[in-house]
C-alpha cells in the first residue's frame, strides 16, 4: 500500500489515481484557509488539501470528490487523521452538489489538461483532463458556492491564465493574486496558485503582480521558501 507520511497525519494513496506531490503540498501551505469558518475543497482525491486545511485551523471543510474508490480512500484519511470531526467527504460531481451554506474558502487542484493526448490509464485521466469538469464549469459553480466576500485558490498551469482570466471577466471575478512554482532554481514556472475574488461593484479588473515561489535550489535540495511553507508538514522538517 502506498502511504505518504507527514508529521501530524498520513496519506493513503493506493487508488487516487493522482498522488500526493510537492506542488500540491506547496498550494496546500499557500492557501489562505487560516481560521476559516468553511472551506470547499473541489475535486478533494486523497483529501490531503483537505488534511492541510485543518492542520492550518480552518474550522469545517467540505471534501467533495467524484470518483467513489478516490472518495472511500479520501474518507479513510480523514478518519484516521486528528481532524475527522471537522471534514466531511462527500462523494458526487461538485456540479451536483449543493450546499444550504456559502464558503469562505473554495480550494481546488483541477484537472491540468485540456484538449491533450490521453493515455490508457482511465483513472488518470479522469483525474488529469477537463472532460467531466471545465474551467469555465468549475469556475461558475464556486462562484455559487462563495460568500460575497470570499476568496477560490486553484492550482494550475501557467499556460491557463489567460483562459482563466476570460472566463472571470464574463463571471464578475477577478484575480487578486497569482503566484508561479518554479520547480528547481533557474527554470520556468509550469504551474501558478492563483487567488480569486469576486468583482465589487465599480470596479475595475486588472492582472496582479506575478510573485513566484523555487521549490528547490537543486535536487531534492528545499529552497528557503519552499521549506518555511513546509517546515509544519514534511517529516524531514520535524
């Protein structure tokens, strides 16, 4: 069984078909969920964003995953985890769910690939491409689901942004904040953590500045910022 260990908790992830990676941690710890009074977690796999929201003291978190095997293995590290009575997991297509109660917070990780080659593993795929869930699906659902003051953080490749930036401009949001991941110093980012906001009335949408984050100086090497965001996460910081 494949099984990823952090300091305060664990991660099954014999079946998600997507596992448990350095971006995702790092758009874990980037998260604004501080002290959230709920958060939406959209397309949850394992949970472990889920899992980092809790440890990071958001209050109730809504996993919502549509894969039933994911969602099982999803509920398990929950349960086994110190924050059980605080995540629920909820097995359906978020374009399905409703909730009687807006968020605070709307994280996701979403499929990264539109209109790519597939390969032959259709767990993977399912996970990886934008067939059962688009931006544009995803984008108008959280904005449903926000409360008027609330903030979507989403992980997602560079080359996105400016579709992404589309699709808020007919929606009435706006990016606030885009930080790019440069896997290892001296490369170029592949994938930005970016912050979104609905629209107040009067005014007017402008791209933010773009930071960035090197998640290593060198091969498995932490860079200084990576490892302050994951100093409370990774057991090599323990």
């Amino acid at each position: 069984m494949s099984t990823f260990k952090l300091q305060q908790f664990a991660i099954k992830q014999s079946v998600n078909a997507m596992k448990v990676c350095t971006d995702s941690l790092i758009f874990g710890a980037l998260t604004p969920v501080e002290n959230a009074e709920r958060v939406l977690d959209i397309g949850g796999g394992t949970a472990i964003l889920s899992l980092m929201a809790a440890q990071r003291g958001a209050k109730h978190i809504t996993c919502v995953e549509l894969m039933t095997a994911s969602s099982q293995e999803a509920s398990d590290n929950v349960n086994n985890s110190p924050w059980s009575a605080r995540i629920s997991v909820i097995n359906c297509d978020i374009n399905n769910f409703e909730s009687d109660d807006t968020f605070d917070v709307i994280i996701s990780n979403p499929p990264f690939f539109d209109n790519h080659l597939k390969n032959d593993d259709n767990l993977r795929n399912t996970a990886r491409h934008t067939d059962t869930l688009s931006y544009q699906q995803l984008l108008t659902k959280a904005k449903a689901l926000l409360r008027d003051d609330g903030v979507i953080s989403l992980l997602l490749p560079v080359h996105t942004i400016e579709a992404i930036n589309e699709i808020c401009n007919t929606l009435q949001l706006v990016i606030t904040k885009r930080c790019d991941l440069i896997t290892i110093r001296g490369g170029v980012a592949k994938v930005t953590v970016l912050e979104i906001r609905n629209l107040a009335n009067g005014s007017f949408a402008q791209m933010p500045a773009v930071n960035t984050i090197t998640v290593y100086n060198a091969h498995q090497q932490y860079s200084e910022q990576s490892a302050r965001l994951l100093k409370n996460f990774l057991l090599r910081f323990a």
